[in-house]
C-alpha cells in the first residue's frame, strides 16, 4: 500500500522528444503559418503613378493648347505682311483666353491656292506665327482667309462659303496701306471677324477646361467660372452652361433610332430608309471622324400621349365658342410648354435601348385625326428638343394618308438634322460645315481630354481614401497607356492636330477609354466593411483551441529550461 | 476718394448677384432621373417588403420614369408563393384595390442577384463587362437618382436576404465613389427598416438628401395585415409616404415640395421617428420639387417664334456639303478595302500552312497514344 503507483519519471530523451515537438509545432507556426496568413490576407495594390495621376487632374500636366492656323490670302494686297502683323496684334490683345488662339499665316504661292475645297495645304513662310518652330505640313488648318477688293465704294464685308473653309473678305478699294488709319480699320475688320466666327467655340473650350480642372467641390455647379475679367463673356455663361447640358457626354459610337408614332394606324408606313440614305446619311459620314453612327427606325400604332397630357383647343376665329370645335369650325390644336416635358410616354412607348452606347431618339408624333391639326405652342418648327435625349417633331399629315413618303418626311429630317448637330455639340454659328466641324473635333478633344484627366483624378483620390480596396496589376496598365495617350494628346493640340490617325481627337479617345477602364475595374469593389469586433469574432474560435495549448507548451518548456539552468548553474557553484 | 471706391461695388455687386443668379438656375438642372429600388429580403413572411418597393416602383412609373431607368432589385418569390391565396398578385392594401403585380414589371435583379456585391457593383458600375444595360446604372453628372431601399436592419446594417449584410460604411463608401465618377447630380435616399436612420448617418458625399424611417434602437412598424393574404401588407412609414404622394403628387407637372413630404411625416401615425438628413443636400428643401427625384420631368427647349433658323437646316442641303467632305475619304476607303483584299489573300494562304502543321501535329498526337496504349497493354501483362 504505501508504494503506491507513481509514474515512471520522465526520461531525459522523452523531455527531448517533447522540447522537438514543440519547437516543430511553433516552426510551423511561425515560417509557414504566419506567411501564409499574411499573404492571404493581404491586398494587393499595383504601385500607380500617383504624382502623375495628381498633376493630371489638377490641369498642371499639361496645359491644352488649341491654336487655329489661318491662312491668309491676298493676291492682289500691297505689303500683307505688314497688315498680318497689326491683325495678329489685335487677336492676341483681344484674346483672353490664351489657350485658344488664332495665328495668321501668309500663302506664299498665291497660284496654288485656286483649289476650291481649301484643302491644299501649302509651303509657308512662317511670317507671324510665335516663333515656335513646330508648324508641320500636316498641321490642319482652320480657316483661309481670302483678301480681295470690293466693289468700288464698298466698305468692309466679308462672306463664308458653306462648303469649305474660305473666309472671302472684300475690303474696301479705298484701302490704302500707307495710311496709318485705313490700315488700322481693315485689321480691326479682320480681327473682328475671325474672332466672330471662333468666339462660340472658344467659349465652350474654355468652359470645358476651367469646369474640368476644378475638382469636384461640394456644389455639383462649382464651373460658374469664366475667369475672364471682361463682362462679355459673363453673359454668355448661362448660354454655355445651356448649350453644355444639352450635348451628349462623347461616345465613339452612337445609336440613333427614329421612331414613328401614330395615335391612329395610320399612316402604316413610312419612307425613312431612304429619306435618312438622301438626307443624313452623307452628314453622318461627315461626322464619322468624330463619332460613328448605327441607326435604326421602328414605327408604333395606337401611340397614345402621356395620359396626363391633352392639348388643347384653340379656334382661329375666337369669336366662335368653344365648343363648336366639331362643326369643322377652323383652329387647331395646341400643346402647352408644360405639357412638352412629359409629352413622352416613357411607360407605353418602346423607347428603351439595348445597345451599350448612348442612343439619341428622334420621334415623329402623328396626332390622331379628330386632332389634327397639333401645333405646339410658340415653336415655329413644330417641334422641341429633349436635351441629351433627342428630339420630337409633331407632324400633322395634309390629309389622312397611309404612307409617309421622302418628300413628307422632309420637313422632320430637316429639323432632325439641325438637333442632331446641337446634341452632338457642333458651334451653331459659322454657316460653313467643315469649321463646324473642326469645331466640333476640338470641342471633342478638349471635353475627352479633360474627361480623362478627371477620371484619373478621381482613381487617385479613391486609392488614398479607400486603402482597403485593391488594384490588380491591369489598372496599374491602364493608367499608364492612359498617361501617354494624354501626353500624345497634349502635344498634338500643341501642334494643332486634331483630328485623322493619331491627331489629338483619337488619342484622347484611348486616354478616355483606358481610364474608364481603369477606373471601372470590376475587381475594385471595396471589401465589405468588418468591424474590428468582426475580426476578433472570426479568429477567435479558430486561433483559441489552436493557440492555447501551443501558448501553454511553450511557456511550460521556456519554463523547464530556466529550471534546468539554474539546476546547472548551482551545480556549477557547488562543484 | 470715397466716391472713387464706391462706384465699382454696385457693379461688382450687381454681377455678383447676376451670377448667384445663374448659378441657382442652373443647380436645379437634371436631365434624367433614375430610381434604384430594392427589397433585401425573402420569404413569404416578409411579403410587406415586396409591396413597398413594388408601391414605390408603381408610383415613379405613375410619375413618368421608364422601366430602362428604373433598377428594381427584389427576391420575387411573393407573387407565386404557394401561400398566396391570390396567386400571381401582390396587394399592399387589404381593400386589395390596386394589383401592384399586375402588368408590365420589370424587374432587374431578381432572387439570389439581390446580394451585396451586385448592390455594390450596380451602384459603382464596377460589372461585367457583357451586363445587359438594363442591370446597369448608367447615370452621369445630370442625373438625379432615388434609391429605395426595405428590409431588416439594424444599427448601421441592412440584411441581405438573411445571408449577408451591407453596413452604412459600405453604403456611403459607395455613394463616394459615385460621386467622384461624376454618377450624379443629386441623390435622395430614403430607407424602411429598423434602426433606418443610421444607415444614412456614415455619408460624407455632397448632394445627398437621406431619409428614413426609425430612429436608433426603434422599430419600424409594419401599417395592417390582410386577413385572407394571411401576413402583413405594407410598413407604416412607406404607407404614409405613398399616402402623401398618391394625394398630392397627381402628375409630372406637380409643384409639391420635399419639404411638403418631410411635413407630413408624423410620429403618431408611423409609430416611430423618421429622420431627415440634410446638411449634405446644399438646397432649401422647400425648392426641391417631389418630382426631382419620383418624377421624370425632362427639359424642353423649343424654338422662339422666328427662331425656326435655329432649328431648321435644309436637310438635302446639308446632305450635299458633308458629301463634300467625304467624298475624298470614299475613295481612300475604297483603296483600303482593295488593300485589305489583298491582305484577306495572303491570309488565306498562311491558314493552309497550319492546316498542314496541324495535319502532323494530328499523326504525331496519334503515335503517341498509340504508344501509351500499347505501353500500358504491356505494363498489365508484365507481372504475369
């Protein structure tokens, strides 16, 4: 009884086996667990150009120039040169808006320049341009400005062909160079003139740059900025700001469907393939350089206007009551303003799109024929415009028919055409389309521009507020052909190419897609946000039976070897 | 002196004023309203859910927004519910007056798409590349969106479907990023749920308006039952909500306010304590009509009277200019295409040398099986 069962003592080679299998389960821990752990867990954020991306969106990196290259000539001028320079004077003085600006040049071979198109670009002397040494051959000009006399007795007038880019300019015969003020009067005229024709433009280039530039502030309407000094522009700021909310945001391709919509079922057809092939489609190819175009047209019977909508009925002799509108009495019928904005019947009609590009609508609207005929008010075209949406027009058939042909639809097209155009953005002014046009490109370029500059602008900002969001390697790839898309851009605007392979306009365009690209990466959804508790709450039940008897082990071993150390160490004393 | 420093202030003032003056014109501008409207719940107890979002998604189709910008996210698994004594029908009344199922729903997401991430992913934009557009919100700067969002939640949570969670942090981190990408003008949240207003207390983004429907550690309370239906059919704060807008709200052209709405909110009807938010919204609510945000009031630009220059280009006019300027490029392109034919040739023949390569490739491929089988063959005949 009094040996009672002990256990064996500890050999020294199990308190060793014990020490080794401690020491392996830490090891694991430690070189495989812990990386491990701290390379699941880890996000990965592809280094970006951060100070690149800054200097973008502040509008430091790259100060958007737009000179317009005009080439002057006069054939039959005494001394032009000198005239250019006083001319050249007077646009750089008037300007204030140094970003945007016109540089005179003189043709030198007069001969040449017969070809009717304006499109021969030809050798130049460099006479006035700003000295910088860039002007290249392919440097697209913007307008050619045609001197030549007027009738006799004449004053100053200039006329713009609508179908190329001559400006012809008739001075006055009295015109004499030698006199300080005739000569003086004439590059008044010129200057005057030419600032006419670009002023539009300028002010929506200068509007686009100083909008963008800002970052985004609590006001969404922060861009009251004309930071021009003078009260001319001011005025036209809630034009620009008007005109600005009605263009479509740019899209390399858009969708354009025209719809036919009868209250009644008639008519039952209509000729618009052919009408859009004679009428638009020659525009369309125009504007191909700038954006590409799909159309499509479908055609609705029984169309009904928004309930809520109903026009009313006005007589032609108001004299008459009212309500003998059924007796053939003359009048018609009118749609108040009011009514226009929720004349769409967003919940009947079949307008919605299921392209991924932008599509504009255009509407035809035959009313039914008790109410025919449908005018709205005030609006001479008959028609109204849907800003970033599209345009309507109410067409009242002369009598009933079954079939819209070419020449009825006519009236539509014209109207189509001319939204078309102010949807897209193209300057209203200038009568001549190929400015409109380059116009337009630059508008284009400039609003892509410093969309991507934004958009990087805002990547930047989101990496710095979100550190728990990560950035594969793609963004990071993105961002860079983004950067040098925008620096190519920059330099071709130096340059003043803007449009064709590699001009201004397409380099933006890349910059504008690689950074919705970049910035849109669908692997950038910020991680569900867990509370610290959360965290505590996952690894708590998975580190607490694993941790504990590895904690408590280690301490009983670190434990043991103190003993055994100071076992040795008295030993040593003792000996 | 004095005379010459006080001329310029009338003036300065004056433009002062005039651009003020424009600035508030222009603030008011939005050229499309969307609505993002979702039930985060399941199951045929939470049949309340559905009917508010499917009473909200009615009354701002009644108002004028189309379905394409209309994001209607819920579980759908109500109307034909084995349980529903009225199958294929939702009321949100027990006088069973209006069938919010009936026609023309769309909706966009539906039963297990209602997560999370595709709440997230929808509200960022951050999706597959091949999402249909009508699962996209395809807003920009003059867009103004309305979200709505029903369902069980909690101090600064809403569940999901009873799997998952979104938090007020995720939520406003989302609106953030909306609001750098330039995704919208302005934005009025409104929420029904338990503890609601804390889920709009973590937004930093400007132009948000945020309502809701409970203070914290208050519930939200569903308004009747439908005894025959045989659950709750509507939440109060919702019910009172669409109250107003059913009475008030008749059409687009509506003058009513925000203000007018959050005025009518009232504690003892909705059992609890609706909150407004709206020190990030920079306008007076009494400005801010109901229809910014439930309607879709498009502007209209029409041409003055002599105008019509404006608006009208000869069309076949314009036709031949711009052939004019393409027709150069025509015939560049014809060149091209000839170029390209030629290219398309010699493509063709650089295909039937990898036909060729791919023929050996074939035989090379068959020898090896060959081998492989007859290896094996082997291999199980060795250990005899």
């Amino acid at each position: 009884m009094s040996d009672a069962k002990i256990p064996p003592s500890d050999t020294p080679e199990n308190a060793r086996t014990r020490s080794w299998v401690v020491l392996s389960f830490w090891s694991v821990v430690l070189l495989l667990g812990v990386p491990l752990w701290w390379c699941t867990t880890s996000i990965y954020r592809a280094p970006l150009p951060l100070n690149e991306m800054q200097s973008w969106a502040n509008g430091r990196a790259c100060r958007a120039e737009f000179p317009l290259l005009v080439d002057v000539e006069a054939p039959l001028l005494p001394d032009p040169e000198h005239l250019l320079k006083t001319v050249q004077h007077a646009l750089d003085d008037a300007n204030d808006f140094s970003a945007h600006h016109l540089r005179l040049r003189l043709s030198r071979s007069q001969s040449e320049t017969s070809g009717k198109d304006g499109r021969s670009v030809l050798h130049s002397t460099q006479l006035t341009s700003p000295s910088d040494g860039h002007s290249d051959e392919d440097e697209s000009v913007a307008a050619i400005l045609r001197l030549t006399p007027g009738e006799s007795g004449s004053t100053h007038s200039y006329q713009l062909n609508n179908s190329s880019r001559v400006i012809d300019l008739y001075y006055s015969p009295s015109y004499n160079p030698s006199s300080t003020a005739s000569s003086t009067s004439l590059s008044i005229f010129i200057s005057n003139t030419l600032q006419e024709i670009f002023a539009e433009e300028q002010q929506m280039i200068s509007h686009l740059l100083s909008s963008a530039t800002s970052a985004p502030s609590p006001s969404p309407s922060a861009p009251g900025t004309t930071n021009s000094s003078n009260g001319s522009n001011k005025v036209n700021v809630a034009e620009v700001q008007r005109k600005m909310s009605r263009i479509m945001r740019y899209s390399p391709t858009y969708h354009l469907t025209f719809s036919l919509f009868t209250a009644s079922g008639t008519p039952t057809s209509w000729e618009i393939e052919r009408s859009i092939d004679d009428y638009l489609q020659p525009l369309l190819d125009a504007l191909s350089g700038i954006s590409n175009f799909t159309v499509d047209s479908q055609v609705q019977f029984y169309a009904s206007m928004s309930p809520n909508v109903v026009p009313s009925w006005v007589p032609d002799n108001l004299e008459q009551s009212e309500n003998l509108q059924q007796n053939g009495q003359p009048g018609k019928w009118v749609l108040k303003r009011d009514d226009l904005s929720s004349f769409i019947n967003s919940a009947e009609w079949p307008l919605a799109s299921i392209t991924s590009y932008p599509t504009i609508n255009f509407i035809v609207y035959v009313p039914l024929e008790e109410q025919t005929p449908l005018y709205i008010s005030e609006s001479a075209t008959n028609a109204f415009l849907l800003p970033q949406w599209g345009g309507v027009m109410v067409l009242n058939p002369s009598k009933p028919t079954t079939h819209l042909s070419k020449d009825d639809l006519k009236p539509a097209l014209d109207i189509f055409a001319a939204q078309l155009m102010s949807l897209l953005g193209a300057p209203s002014h200038p009568p001549s389309l190929p400015i409109r046009l380059d116009s337009l490109t630059r508008q284009r370029s400039a609003e892509l521009l410093t969309s991507a500059s934004s958009t990087l602008g805002s990547l930047y900002r989101l990496t710095k507020a979100l550190p728990s969001i990560s950035i594969p390697t793609s963004v990071s790839t993105s961002v860079g052909s983004t950067l040098s898309s925008l620096n190519n851009a920059c330099r071709e605007l130096k340059r003043g190419r803007f449009s064709g392979p590699g001009g201004a306009l397409e380099e933006g365009r890349n910059a504008a897609s690689q950074a919705e690209k970049a910035f849109f990466e669908k692997s950038m959804v910020g991680q569900v946000y867990f509370p610290e508790e959360h965290k505590v709450a996952v690894y708590l039940p998975l580190m607490g039976p694993v941790g504990v008897p590895l904690l408590m082990s280690a301490v009983k071993e670190i434990m043991k070897l103190i003993k055994d150390w100071k076992i040795r160490r008295a030993g040593a004393v003792a000996a | 002196m004095k005379l010459r420093i006080t001329t310029p202030i009338p003036t300065l003032l004056f433009t002062l004023f005039a651009l003020l003056l424009q600035l508030s014109c222009v603030h008011s501008q939005h050229t499309s309203n969307w609505a993002v409207l979702v039930s985060t719940s399941r199951f045929w107890f939470n049949y309340r859910h559905l009917a508010n979002v499917l009473s909200m998604y009615r009354t701002v189709k009644r108002l004028g927004i189309p379905d394409s910008q209309i994001i209607l996210m819920l579980a759908d698994d109500v109307a034909c519910n084995p349980r529903n004594v009225f199958p294929a029908s939702v009321f949100n009344n027990a006088d069973r007056g209006l069938d919010l199922y009936g026609d023309n729903i769309e909706v966009d997401y539906r039963g297990y798409e209602v997560t999370v991430e595709n709440f997230i992913r929808l509200l960022t934009d951050r999706v597959e590349p091949d999402t249909p557009r009508s699962k996209r919100l395809l807003t920009d700067d003059r867009s103004n969106i309305f979200v709505y969002m029903t369902g069980h939640g909690g101090n600064e949570f809403l569940k999901f479907q009873d799997a998952e969670e979104i938090s007020a942090f995720d939520i406003a981190d989302a609106f953030e990023q909306m609001w750098e990408k330039k995704r919208y003008h302005q934005m009025l949240f409104m929420i029904d749920t338990c503890q609601a207003n804390t889920m709009y207390s973590k937004f930093y983004s400007p132009n948000i308006l945020a309502t809701g429907s409970s203070k914290l550690d208050q519930s939200s309370y569903s308004h009747h039952a439908d005894n025959d239906v045989g659950v709750a059919v509507i939440d109060r704060y919702t019910y009172y909500n669409l109250e107003f807008l059913e009475n008030n709200v008749k059409n687009a052209s509506s003058k009513h306010t925000m203000k007018d709405l959050f005025d009518s909110y009232d504690t003892k009807k909705i059992h609890s304590d609706p909150g407004v938010r709206t020190d990030l919204f920079h306008r007076n609510l009494d400005e801010v009509l109901i229809t910014d945000f439930f309607g879709n009031v498009q502007n209209v630009e029409t041409d003055g009277v002599g105008e019509d220059e404006k608006w009208k280009v000869d069309v076949s006019e314009l036709a031949r200019l711009a052939a004019n300027i393409t027709s150069p490029k025509k015939q560049q392109k014809e060149i091209k295409v000839e170029e390209l034919k030629g290219k398309a040739e010699k493509k063709i023949s650089a295909f039937k040398v990898e036909e060729k390569a791919s023929w050996t490739q074939g035989v090379v491929g068959a020898t090896a099986l060959v081998a492989c089988a007859l290896a094996w063959f082997g291999g199980s005949f060795m250990p005899k």
